[in-house]
C-alpha cells in the first residue's frame, strides 16, 4: 500500500523521490524482518554499492524477492530506478504510483520500443540514479544463469555507463516460482567489480563478454554460499 500510494498523493513535492527510496527501504526491510526473511551482505560488496554513482545495476533473477533484497542493501546516499513490464500499470494505482516513483514502464512485447523507453527515461534521470535491470529478461528456474539479453549493454553503451553486477543466492530456495507465500531463510548479496564496456566493440560481443564475466564469478561464489 505505501509502494502504490505514497508517490500519488507525494509524488510532485520537491526532494520526494529521494525521501521515497530511502523509506521504502525501511518498510521493505521490515517487511523482510517480519517475515524472518535474512539479508546477507559482506562490507566489501556494501563498499561498491557505496562507490556506484548513476552506474547501470545488473542482477539475476530467480525470484519475487529479489527485487527486495536489492533495495534492502541499496545505500541511502544512492538512488536507484527499476524498468517495470506494463502489464503493472493495469493493477490499480500502480501506475501513477510507477510514475511518481521514476519507474521506467516498458512494453516487452515490442523489444525495440522497450530499449528506447529505458533509454530516454534513464538519460533525462538524475545523474546520481542507477536502473536496476535483470538481463535475463524475466525469472531463471534453477541454479544456473540465464542467457542474456543485450539490453543492458546496449544502453551502457549509448549512455557511457559501467555495470555493476550482483549476484543473488538463496531468494529462490525461498520463494520459487508460483509460491504464494516465502519461506524464511537468508538471502546472500554479494556485489561484483565494475565492469566497463567498450564503446567500439559489437554489443553481442560485449554481450557474451559480459555473461562470461559475471557466470564465472556467480559459478564461484555459488559454490562458496552453497
């Protein structure tokens, strides 16, 4: 209820949106606390988040929880956006809430229209404001990665953004797919180095560079958090 309606009757005063992100990561957080739900992240991946200003923020996506455990660690000094499949807006308030909130809508049925949505909101955004993105397009059942989508690279190129990826473990033990209800548990964030993209080199290039990159150290760190 505070996602949806704050932004509608808040969602034009001065400062709202910076007020906003940071209390609602307080009420997500103690959402997650209520639920006995446990958000493990080491200070090394705090410190990047920290460092991150207006950087292009990746993800996997396995769950409905990730997008909580994200803005749970998120920083109050920074700002994040998230795209958001139209089909939202339908459900009633969502969409002038999305619109109140910064929320990028995109339409996944036409993906050229998509990528120019995101990249036109995310250009006339605050410089300081990072869009969160899964590049796996949707929810990956299993513990493996999902391919890729070139979105993500598309923009960081046109707009000169690194990425920052994170890694997400255990939302998806928590709560899979058609789960009504999470169980409790601890989700483990864990925040990979920048990675810089090319400007000159072809984006399904840059694409599978990217997937290398980030499958590598997910495969890693999975193994580790196992």
């Amino acid at each position: 209820m505070f996602i949806a309606l704050a932004p509608i009757f808040c969602g034009r005063k001065p400062g709202f949106r910076n007020w906003y992100w940071r209390t609602a990561r307080k009420q997500i957080q103690l959402l997650l606390w209520f639920l006995d739900i446990r958000i493990d992240i080491d200070a090394e991946s705090l410190a990047k988040l920290s460092q991150n200003d207006g950087g292009l923020i990746i993800a996997n996506h396995k769950s409905n929880l990730d997008v909580l455990a994200l803005v749970s660690v998120i920083p109050d000094d920074r700002w994040v956006t998230f795209g958001a499949k139209i089909e939202l807006t339908k459900i009633p308030f969502f969409k002038g809430g999305f619109k109140g909130e910064g929320i990028l809508v995109v339409d996944r049925k036409d993906g050229k229209t998509a990528l120019q949505s995101l990249l036109d909101g995310y250009s006339r955004a605050d410089p300081r404001v990072s869009l969160v993105l899964f590049p796996e397009g949707t929810r990956v059942d299993g513990p493996a990665l999902g391919k890729f989508k070139a979105g993500s690279v598309r923009i960081a190129q046109q707009l000169e953004k690194s990425i920052q990826p994170i890694c997400i473990f255990g939302a998806y033990d928590l709560m899979p797919r058609r789960r009504v209800f999470p169980g409790t548990g601890t989700i483990q964030v864990r925040v990979l180095e920048s990675f810089q993209v090319r400007a000159d080199v072809a984006v399904t290039d840059e694409m599978q560079r990217l997937q290398t990159y980030v499958t590598d150290r997910y495969e890693t760190l999975q193994a580790v958090t196992q």
